[in-house]
C-alpha cells in the first residue's frame, strides 16, 4: 500500500519534470519563427540610445548622446499601426511624434503640430518601430548559434557576452552598421516558455577605437506583449487638415 501512495505522489513530480524540460535550440527557435509568422497584432516599446565619448587634441572630453523611445501598437498582415515617439539629440530638445499608419496613408505630427500625410506608408511605419520584430527574432537566431540558451522557469533565456569577429559581422549586417574591429557585446533576450513569443531584450555594444580615442555605446531594449490582443483605436485622429508628402523611398524626416 505504501508503494502504491508513493508512487502516486511520484507520478505527478515525473510529469511536471517532463513539462518542464528545455527544449533543443534549434526547435526553440523554430517555435519562435513559426509563432511570430502570422501574427495579427503586438504591441512593442523599444529604447535606442547612442553615446559617444571623445578625447580631443587638448585633452578634453566631449560626450555626445542620442535617444529614441518609441511605443507603437502594430497590425503586421494589414501593414498598420499607430503610436508615439521621441526622440533627442544633445544640446537640442526633444521632438515627440504621433504616428497613425493605414495601408494606404501614413500620418505624422511632431510637437502637436498640424498632421502630414505620407503617401507611401511604408516611411512613418518604419520610423515608428525603430526596428521590425523580425530584426530581433534575427538577432535571437543569432545569439542562439553563438551564445547560450537556457531555460529559466517560465522563460527561455539567451545571452551574449564578449566579442567574437564571425558574430560582429552578423550583427553589423543585421543593423546595417558599419564594421569595427573591436566591438564588445552584452546581449541577453527572454521568450515565454509557453509561447515562443518574444518578451524583452536588452543589447549593448561597446565599440573603442584607440586611435581616435574614441569609445561609442549603443544601448537598445525592447519589451512585447499583447500578442494577438492588441486593439485598434476607439477613435480616429482628424486629419481633415494635414498636408500631404509625394511618395518617396526615403526613409528619414
């Protein structure tokens, strides 16, 4: 009787064990691909900043810094969305954007100034990003074949730690930089162990370059959710007074 009760209660442990046990890395990231393939919706907030610390012929220090916030709320089958961004530029103040992007026109006001409407809707939705998912479900294929992936509770966590020449060039491709030889990295992003969904990273680059004595930092977080859940808005912005921007490819303004 008594071996019966334990192994009862041993049954359970056994198979919570075996719910729990990581997954192989390719499959993990098999998962991730095919989930984030036929997304409906997602919601994102993604923080960019560059800082650059600069010795010059005198001795003195210069630090120039960037920034970009951007929270945007994204409908990728339809090519939509909507949301808000800032971004700054040392010494000068911050600009705030809206962005509301439809499959046939992209509006933008900065500062709460009157709308702009762009006829290609590509460009503000592009600019409201910052970076498409796919670019961050790129760098987890990334880190996955040069890092370690980890399963963590409810989280398959990878990371990334150090220099390594062959993922340099990956990475410089994937963000469309330029090449530095001595570029060091710290990069750790999380998936729901459940979902496969994209949770949140954080990535940080160290690029010196001694003989400008010069030492470039770039620092990009990202956090996801909402995944098939994301609404669209209760009301329209008006835009009976924006004016209008031809179709361009440009990507910048």
């Amino acid at each position: 009787m008594k071996k019966i009760i334990l192994s009862a209660l041993l049954l359970p442990l056994f198979l919570l064990s075996a719910c729990t046990t990581a997954l192989p890395g390719e499959e993990v990231m098999q998962n991730l691909v095919n989930r984030s393939a036929d997304l409906d919706s997602y919601h994102q907030f993604v923080a960019f900043r560059t800082t650059t610390t600069k010795e010059d012929l005198n001795g003195a220090t210069t630090v120039n810094e960037q920034y970009t916030t951007a929270d945007a709320t994204l409908f990728p089958e339809e090519k939509t969305g909507y949301g808000k961004r800032i971004d700054k530029n040392n010494p000068y103040p911050a600009t705030k954007s809206e962005f509301y992007v439809t499959a046939e026109v992209g509006y933008v006001r900065t500062d709460d100034a009157e709308w702009t409407a762009y006829a290609t809707p590509d460009v503000p939705l592009a600019s409201l990003q910052v970076y498409p998912l796919e670019t961050f479900i790129e760098l987890s294929q990334i880190i996955e074949t040069y890092g370690t992936l980890e399963r963590k509770g409810d989280e398959y966590v990878l990371h990334f730690s150090g220099s390594d020449d062959a993922l340099n060039k990956e990475i410089n491709y994937l963000f469309q930089t330029f090449p530095a030889e001595r570029t060091d990295y710290d990069i750790e992003i999380r998936l729901d162990a459940e979902t496969f969904y994209l949770s949140d990273f954080s990535y940080r680059s160290i690029v010196t370059q001694a003989d400008q004595k010069a030492v470039s930092t770039t620092e990009l977080t990202g956090e996801f959710d909402l995944y098939d859940q994301a609404k669209k808005l209760k009301s329209t912005p008006v835009f009976d007074s924006a004016s209008s921007v031809p179709e361009t490819s440009d990507s910048s303004f």
